[in-house]
C-alpha cells in the first residue's frame, strides 16, 4: 500500500510540473481567460509570473508615450500583462479603428456566410444588384466577395470613393492586388442578405457576443468603428482563438484560417483584410511595388495583424498566445498603416521576452 502511494505521488508531481511549464521554460502554460461580458473585471498577470523582464518595461512605455499613443495593452493567455494609457486616454475613451476595422467587416462577413446568408465565391451584384460600379456587366459579373476581401476588385485604386461614377475598371477581378475602400460594398452585402442594418447585424452577431462596446460612425464617406481599447483586445482575443469565445463559436474556423492565411498571389502577406506577417514578400497600400521578406521582421513570423490609419493595432501571435493593441495618433507625424514604427515598436516588446 505504501509503494502505491509513492507511485501515485511521483505521477501527481509529474502531471503537476507538466501543467507549470510549456514549450518554452520561460513562460508558464495557463488555460486561456476570456473576461466576462459584463462589467470591468478582467484577470491579469505579472511580468514576474511570465518571468519576462521587468527592465524592458520602462523603455518600452517611454517610447509608445514619444510616439503619440493613447493606449497599449498586451494580453496573455487571455490575462492583461499591460495595460497603459496615455496623453489623457482612459479606459473608458473610445477611440476609432481606422482600417484596423475592415478585419471587424471580414469577420461579420464570415459569419453571414456560416448562417447561409450569403456566399462569398458570389458575385457582390447578386445581392446589391448591378450597377453599383460604372463598369460594363460583364466586368462587373467578375467581381465576387472574394475579391472585396482579399483586395482584387480590379477596380482603381486612385480614389476611396465608393459610388459608382468612382469605381472604374483598371483590369479585370482577381488579377491586381490593389488596397481600396470599396471593401465596404460588404456592409450592404451583410445588410441586404440578412434583412437587417450592418450595425444592428453587427451588434447582435459579433459585439454583443464577446462584451464588446462601440459603433459605427461616418467619417469621410467611410464606415469606421469607434470603441475602447479594451473591447478592440477583446476582438484580438476572439480571433486568437480562431473564432470562439471560451465554448462558444462565433466564427466558424474554417473561414478564421481562410481569412488569415494568404488568400490570392499577388500580395502573400494578406488574407481576408488581415494583414499577415512572415511571408516571402508583400505589397504595401498604394503600391504595386512587390517587396521582399516579412512585413515587420522584428516581430514574430506566424502574426497576424489588423493595421489603421495613424498607426491603429491589433497584433495576434498565435505562438506567444499573446495580443497586443496600441491606440493613438500618427506615431511618426504619417498617415501609413505600416511605418517603421512597427519595427522598433516590436524590438522593444520583444525585449520583454527575450
């Protein structure tokens, strides 16, 4: 009976030191958090408890406060490791997403898509009817969701107006990648299959689900969600965990994999309005300009990312477990999603774990 004993102790400790360590010795393994959908609560984690190190903190707060940063959070497993605001920004600010937010359309559009409502191999005149370009039908009949989600309408790109006298043919559907506005045609897809207002599908399918809070607002004939930092993390964590909120599906992970792998060969580091780190090469915006190497090569190469106007993040790295948000204005004074603000950014973060 003894020995049982002893036995059934050596295996208990071993089960128990299994649980306390992962991959790497660094950084212990937890069960993913998901905050409740109601109130303030949220679990958090020390630097200490990750056995990150403590001294790259400072720098790397003193250099997001330097370069116009309202707010920065970073979650692991789920729990909040840093939560910081800046120049008069709080918890309880909304801020906009800019084109951090067309990932928030991919995802609605995934979910229309698993409720039957739409398919995204369709042409988008199937269902907001033709003439919504100034192209002939027939170029127009190429042009599926598909397109609008991975960027090659074959539409010109020198404009972000999206009525028809500005959407014009510059070749056909599926040959250019071009980074354009007219993404937002899926707003009225959504809207038109499912009978209802984008918001209010927006809301009741994907907001209200994960407690997020926020809206939509029109700014410069343009679609853009507004909401805390707090509620762009809780989206992050959402699509770590590729689609489900703890139990619960809200994305189906078939559509989650299609939408942040490459999703056409023109632009390899880009899927369904998600921005994909780690590639071979990749086209900036505005640009047809074919670029060597990883998006931001400072950082690790399995991210994905949702990047906006006047340097809006959310990073997701599925082998850290790890999402990061920054929030504010122009880190460098420019309007480009991607500056070189990504890369020192990321070689000071990753100082906390190195």
């Amino acid at each position: 009976m003894t020995k049982t004993i002893f036995k059934l102790m050596i295996i208990l400790s071993f089960i128990s030191c299994s649980k306390e360590s992962s991959g790497d010795d660094s950084t212990p393994t937890q069960t993913m958090y998901f905050p409740p959908l109601t109130g303030t609560t949220w679990e958090t984690q020390s630097i200490s408890d990750l056995k990150w190190n403590q001294n790259a903190v400072q720098p790397l707060l003193d250099y997001l406060e330097l370069k116009h940063s309202k707010s920065f959070i970073v979650l692991v497993n789920g729990r909040i490791v840093l939560e910081n605001y800046f120049n008069g920004h709080s918890a309880t600010t909304n801020w906009y997403w800019a084109s951090a937010g067309k990932t928030l359309t991919s995802t609605i559009t995934g979910i229309a898509q698993q409720e039957g409502l739409i398919n995204i191999n369709n042409k988008v005149s199937d269902y907001i009817g033709q003439g919504w370009t100034s192209e002939t039908t027939t170029q127009e009949n190429l042009i599926t969701c598909k397109n609008l989600l991975n960027m090659t309408s074959g539409l010109d790109d020198s404009t972000d107006d999206v009525d028809p006298a500005s959407l014009i043919y510059k070749a056909n559907a599926g040959t250019r990648w071009a980074y354009h506005n007219v993404y937002v045609k899926l707003q009225d897809v959504v809207a038109q299959a499912s009978g209802q207002t984008w918001q209010n599908y927006f809301n009741a399918k994907l907001r209200d689900k994960i407690g997020m809070n926020g809206t939509w607002v029109q700014i410069d004939n343009n679609s853009v969600y507004a909401s805390t930092s707090r509620s762009m993390a809780r989206f992050g964590l959402l699509m770590l965990n590729k689609g489900k909120w703890d139990n619960t599906t809200i994305l189906n992970e078939a559509y989650f994999t299609e939408a942040t792998n490459t999703s056409q060969n023109i632009n390899l580091g880009y899927g369904y309005l998600w921005w994909l780190n780690g590639k071979a090469n990749y086209h900036l915006p505005q640009s047809q300009l074919t670029l060597p190497g990883s998006i931001i090569p400072t950082a690790p190469n399995d991210m994905f990312m949702a990047l906006g106007k006047n340097d809006q993040k959310i990073y997701v790295v599925p082998s850290k477990n790890m999402v990061i948000i920054r929030m504010g204005d122009a880190a460098d004074d420019v309007n480009l999603a991607l500056s070189d603000f990504d890369e020192t950014l990321w070689e000071k973060i990753s100082a906390l774990y190195q």
